[in-house]
C-alpha cells in the first residue's frame, strides 16, 4: 500500500524519549516502519542538524513528535522541512503548528485521548490521529479503553487512524486493522529491543513482566507533561521500589518522569519504567526488524495520505 512515499508495513514506533533514539529510528525506517523521533527542547538549528544526520543515513521513513504545549514554531518548521510526518501529543490541536506542517509539505498527526480530541484535531486540519487507548503506556491521554474509543473515532471523523495502546503482537495488530484502523503505534515493544535507547534492567523488567504488572499512576510527577495531568503507565514494580524509596527516607519527592537509558548511572528500580498492557506478550529483547516482521499481518500496508491537503472530513457533521 502507498504511504508516505513507499509501501510501509502497518507500525509507527511511539516517541519515548530517550529511549526512541537515533538508533531505533533509523532500525525501524530500515524494517519498512515509521521511525518516530521525538526533539522536545531542542531549538529549530538543533532540530535541523539532527534530522539531516537521521535522514541522511536512514533508509525508510522517519517522523518527528513534538509532545506538549511550549512548542517552537520554528523547530516545527525545520521539522517539516525535513520529515514527511510531523507527530503531536499532550496538547489541544493547534491550527497554527499544522498550517505550518503543511506550509513545509508535510502531513501532520495529533494523538489524541478522546473523540473530543479527535473532532477538534481533524477541525484543526490533520492528515492523521493516533488513537491511545488507556492500555498504552507512557502518559495516557484518556480514560477509554482503545477498541471502544477506536470505533467511536472512526464513526465521527474520516481521516487515516492509528491505533495504540496495549498492542504487542500480530494478533494485536490484525484486531485493530480489522476494526478499521489504518495502522498502529507502538512503544513498549520497541523498549525491549536491541537498538532502543532503554537501561539494560528496563529493557529486562519489560520481559520479566507478566499479566496485572501496570498501573497507571500519579507517581512519577515529575515531568513537564505532569503539571497538566500527572497520569502515567508504567511497571507496578517501579511503583513498589519508589515507595519504599520513601519509607526509607531516602527520596521524598515525586518520582522522576524521566525513564532509564543506557546513560543512567544512579540505581534505575524506583524510576519510571513505561509499559503498556501489553507488555505480558513480550518474551525477549529482539532487533527491531524481527519486531516488526512478527508484528506485521501479511499482506497489510500502513495507508496514510500521498499529499498534505489539509482538509479533514468529519462523518455526521
């Protein structure tokens, strides 16, 4: 299926902060997926450098998330310049930065938590939603479970959907794609790959878990997305550690939103370690071409729009 200039299986790899480093983008652009490449903070000749390195030496397609509501209008400029797909997350639809996008030539994309959402991004003008149900990890935008909201979303608004929350397997993806979903974004299974960005003890954590392991929890607070809605899906054992972190005396604060990466020296147990329903599936650390080739219904391609034309069309309106 023709996508965003080539014919893409059905997977766009979730922001994560460092976790979703150049070298899972480029792994996931390379296995015919969208590799998403999160620049929050940095300054538009920040953003202009790293994505000429990315796509320079990435063969496949790369996107770009900018995730809260202090967004430079001239990252997202230099962005789009750069990417075919600019992704956001964690705030209300701006006409403003997609004007901009499509300016550039670029699609944009709003992940959102609602039909609510869903409506004012596709009035906004977006190509794309992504969908996030409350399975997913990370910060959760929502309270609706992904099947339900999907089909309440795909009802209200004609655009190209994708999916996340809880996704894991093929099974997972042939679900969504069934129930009309034009693909799906998926993180946590991205965690426990060899080329993600993720502290060895994460990446273990996420294989170790079985099912009941999440929760989503105000715990980890202490973040820029928390001062709006401090909502957050992560390992339940993470959890236990910073309470008892507490009891100890040894931390009194909220805990840190920051995840473990391969960098983090201090003990990683009591941090936050993001991981949706899903992470029960997950067995072991793969690349992640054989990922994506395990997650991929034969057949199936990711349907995006060739153009940006900026129109969004609403059903029932």
């Amino acid at each position: 299926m023709e996508g965003l200039g080539g014919t893409l299986v059905p997977i766009q790899q979730a922001p994560m902060g460092a976790v979703s480093g150049v070298r899972l983008v480029r792994a996931v652009a390379a296995a015919g997926g969208i590799g998403t490449l999160p620049v929050n903070g940095l300054a538009s000749a920040q953003v202009a450098a790293v994505l000429d390195e990315v796509t320079t030496r990435a063969s496949g397609d790369v996107a770009v998330n900018f995730t809260g509501d202090a967004i430079d209008i001239d990252a997202v400029a230099a962005a789009a310049e750069r990417v075919r797909l600019v992704d956001f997350f964690w705030a209300e639809p701006v006409p403003a930065l997609i004007e901009i996008v499509h300016f550039a030539g670029a699609l944009a994309s709003w992940q959102v938590g609602s039909v609510r959402e869903a409506e004012a991004a596709a009035d906004a003008g977006c190509d794309v939603l992504c969908v996030q149900g409350i399975e997913a990890g990370g910060h959760v935008r929502g309270t609706t479970a992904l099947l339900p909201l999907l089909e309440q979303v795909l009802h209200r608004v004609r655009l190209p959907v994708l999916a996340a929350g809880g996704i894991s397997d093929a099974p997972d993806v042939a679900a969504v794609v069934a129930a009309g979903a034009s693909g799906v974004r998926i993180g946590t299974r991205f965690v426990a790959t060899v080329e993600s960005g993720a502290h060895p003890a994460y990446k273990q954590a996420v294989v170790d878990a079985d099912e009941g392991s999440t929760v989503v929890t105000d715990a980890f607070a202490d973040c820029p997305l928390c001062r709006s809605s401090p909502r957050a899906h992560v390992l339940r054992n993470a959890v236990a550690a910073l309470e008892a972190s507490a009891r100890r005396g040894t931390n009194s604060r909220p805990g840190s939103g920051r995840p473990p990466t391969e960098e983090t020296a201090e003990p990683v147990d009591a941090m936050a370690m993001y991981a949706g329903e899903g992470v029960s599936r997950i067995t072991h650390v793969q690349t992640a071409a054989n990922v994506i080739g395990s997650l991929t219904p034969t057949g199936t391609g990711l349907r995006l729009p060739d153009g940006s034309t900026g129109s969004a069309a609403r059903s029932g309106s």
